[in-house]
C-alpha cells in the first residue's frame, strides 16, 4: 500500500509538472509568439521542487494521502505561471516563497511529531493566534494597505499575521472543543420547539463572533473576519453534532453583519459595489467591471494564455487571478481550478474521516474548512455571489504569506494522514 500510494503520487506529480511546463510556454507563445529561452531551466526547477517534496514523502511521511501534494504543486505552479505572465518581479518574489514554502512543508514532515502533541499546547496556540489577529493594529508594526490593516512589517520584510493565525487557532479550536464537547452537546433548553444549548455555554461561541466583529471593524478585513467565525462554527457543529449552533450562529453572523454595514462606510461600499457596481464604473466599481468584462471575454476556451489583457484589472494578481484565469483559459479552465479545490477538500475530510483520534480529526476537519471555504469567498466574490472579501486564492495568488501557511497546512493534514494509516497498517499486521 505505501509503494502504491507513492507510485500514484509520482505519476501525479510528473502529470503536474508536464501541465505546469506546457502552460509557461504557451503563455511565452501568446506574448512573444516564441518559445521562452529559459523553457530549460525553468523545467529543472519545477522537477526539483516536486521531486524534494515527493523524495521527502517517501522518507518521511510513506503512507500519507497521495493527491494533496500533486494538487497543492500544479495550483502553486498554474499560480506562478499566472503571475509571470502578468508581472516578471512578482514572479520572482513568489518562486522565493515556493522555495520556502515547499522547504517549510518539508521540514514539518521531517521533525514534526505526532500532530496530537499540538493539543498539549492549545492555549498556547490561543495566545500566539489571538497575538498574531491583532498585531497588525500594534503602531510602527502595522500597515495599512488598500484599506486594510493587514500587514505588518518586521524591517523590509512584509507579511499578512492572519494567515498564521489561522493555523494556530485551528489547533486550539479544534484542542478546546475536543475537551468540552460533550458539555457543550447538551441542549436541555427548548426554544420555539428547537433544543438549543444552556445560554452559560454559548460562551466560546459569542467569544469567536466578538473575535471575528473585531477583525472586521478594527482591521476593515472582511475576509478574515468571516473565514475565522465559519472555522470555529464549523468545528463546533462537527464536534457536538448540534444544528441548533448552526442556527444560533446564522443568527449572530446576520446581526454582525448588518450592525457593521449600518455603522461603517468601508463595510456600506463593499456592499453597495457588490449590488450594482456601475453605480462608480470608474472608481470603487471598476474592479468588478473589469472582472466581469474579462470573464465574459474568456467565454468557454479563453483568449488563450498570454493573449489576454487580464492587466486592466488592479490587483489582479492577488484578489483577482481568477479573472485572469476565467479570460485566457475560459470557463474550462476555471472549472479545473474549482474541481482541484473540490479534490482537495475531499482528500482533506477523507484523512479526518479515517484518523481515530478526535482532536486529529477535528484538526483536520477545521485545516480542511480553512482551505476550502477561503477559496469559496475569494471565487464567489470575483464572480458576483458575494461581496468581495479581499482573501487569496490559496496556492494560486500572489503572496508569500498564504503560500508559506497554505504548504504548512497541507504538510500538518499529510502528517495526520501518514500516522493515521500506520495506526491501521499495524492494526491489520496485529
């Protein structure tokens, strides 16, 4: 079984790097109508990102899912193939955080211990993410860029502390609710006929929605804000077993969502674009219009790549690579991108099925939420469905910061996959 999984990621991988290599010349070809001169180079590369991955693989985590990898690696490589073809010094910039990135991914492989020692540290984890949330508003360190305090800086070097803050708070969510689950199951309150929990344990709860209003109020970070609540509503529906904190916090979110739209204006724009967008065609609405233009141009097969003029759009490297995929590979394409995501997300929730443990399994599940939903938000707000967030796509936009934490959830569900196997392999041998 582990040679079969390996063998099957291999062939993956070799499939991903053919897709990743025909999608950079053919981006050359588009632009320059030639083959790039360093078509050579550029392969070698690929090869050896993959083949350090899968050679780390094989020695340190055999019996893991074999898809996670090959998926992450030929939406990493679409991604900067995307982000050469639009801008060559951000192109640069991201080959050097896929390098640390995949290094990152490595070493977790390599020196992680079992993921369930994480729990030991669960507040430990609540501390550094809740540190990590708000370091962005901190003086001297924070920035605030594109309306968002987001950033932070440490010397030249600039970064999102949300993107790590969400691994962290997975590990505690996932900690905490591990050891309350059963109290917070019990549902001996009956409201209109609807077995809701004790009002003392909704607690957690109402904490995470005053964490998430924070977020969106202090930081103008929609995205973030958002994809914290759902995380921790997620785990807890998924832990208790419970619909009715489904509905409570339906009723939360919707209460939040309209005491911040009634209250501030960026959260009053984002909305008001969001509905009609042509209302400002040449100011706040002009991204949207420009990304409906391009979509519609890429019609089923796109323009082809590198024959687009995906540039027009600002951001269009980070909020928007989708537009640009949507305009020079069509809807085929962009259907490709939704169904690596769906694939991702069921190798996710399969490793989380099959592991025993539950604070593994809650881990996995609330790593797996975290992937699958930040691309739900950014695609549907680029497409219409929802009011634009702001988040990455993961593993395809600009931004060193998602990449470097999107590879370390991958090798954190993969190592959870690895143990989990051999725990079933030596029960079977037994």
């Amino acid at each position: 079984m582990q040679t079969k999984r390996r063998k099957t990621e291999l062939l993956l991988l070799l499939a991903s790097s053919i897709i990743i290599i025909l999608a950079y010349a053919l981006v050359s070809l588009g632009k320059h109508s030639s083959v790039p001169a360093n078509i050579t180079p550029f392969l070698a590369v690929i090869v050896l990102v993959l083949a350090g991955a899968h050679i780390a693989m094989r020695r340190f985590a055999p019996q893991a899912d074999s898809t996670l990898l090959p998926i992450a690696g030929v939406l990493n490589g679409l991604g900067y193939v995307i982000i050469a073809r639009l801008d060559n010094d951000l192109a640069g910039l991201q080959a050097s955080w896929t390098f640390i990135s995949v290094a990152a991914f490595i070493t977790i492989l390599a020196i992680s211990p079992s993921p369930t020692i994480y729990q030991r540290y669960k507040y430990t984890f609540l501390l550094l993410g809740v540190f990590l949330l708000v370091l962005p508003l901190f003086p001297v360190v924070g920035r605030e860029i594109n309306g968002a305090r987001i950033w932070a800086s440490l010397g030249s070097i600039n970064f999102q502390p949300g993107e790590f803050a969400k691994i962290a708070l997975a590990i505690f969510f996932a900690g905490y609710l591990v050891e309350r689950r059963e109290i917070l199951a019990l549902t001996n309150t009956r409201v209109l006929g609807i077995s809701v929990p004790e009002p003392r344990h909704l607690g957690p709860l109402v904490l995470a929605w005053g964490l998430s209003l924070l977020v969106m109020i202090a930081e103008k970070d929609l995205g973030s804000s958002l994809l914290f609540f759902m995380l921790f509503v997620a785990l807890l529906w998924v832990s208790t077993q419970k619909n009715s904190y489904l509905f409570i916090s339906s009723i939360l979110f919707i209460g939040g969502a309209v005491f911040a739209w009634s209250l501030f204006t960026h959260v009053q724009k984002r909305v008001d674009v969001w509905i009609d967008p042509f209302a400002d065609p040449t100011g706040d609405g002009f991204q949207l219009i420009q990304t409906s233009f391009a979509l519609a141009e890429g019609g089923l097969t796109g323009t082809g790549l590198g024959v687009g003029n995906p540039e027009r759009i600002p951001e269009v490297e980070t909020d928007f690579i989708f537009a640009a995929i949507g305009e020079e590979i069509g809807l085929f394409g962009t259907t490709a991108i939704l169904l690596a995501f769906v694939l991702i997300i069921h190798s996710g929730f399969q490793i989380a099925m099959k592991t025993k443990r539950p604070f593994e399994k809650l881990l996995a599940t609330g790593l797996t939420t975290l992937l699958g939903f930040q691309s739900f938000i950014i695609i549907a707000g680029v497409i219409r469905v929802l009011p634009l967030t702001g988040v990455t796509l993961p593993f395809v936009s600009y931004g060193g910061s998602s990449l470097f934490a999107n590879w370390v959830i991958v090798a954190i569900l993969l190592r959870i996959s690895n143990d989990s196997n051999n725990r079933i392999h030596r029960q079977g041998v037994q």
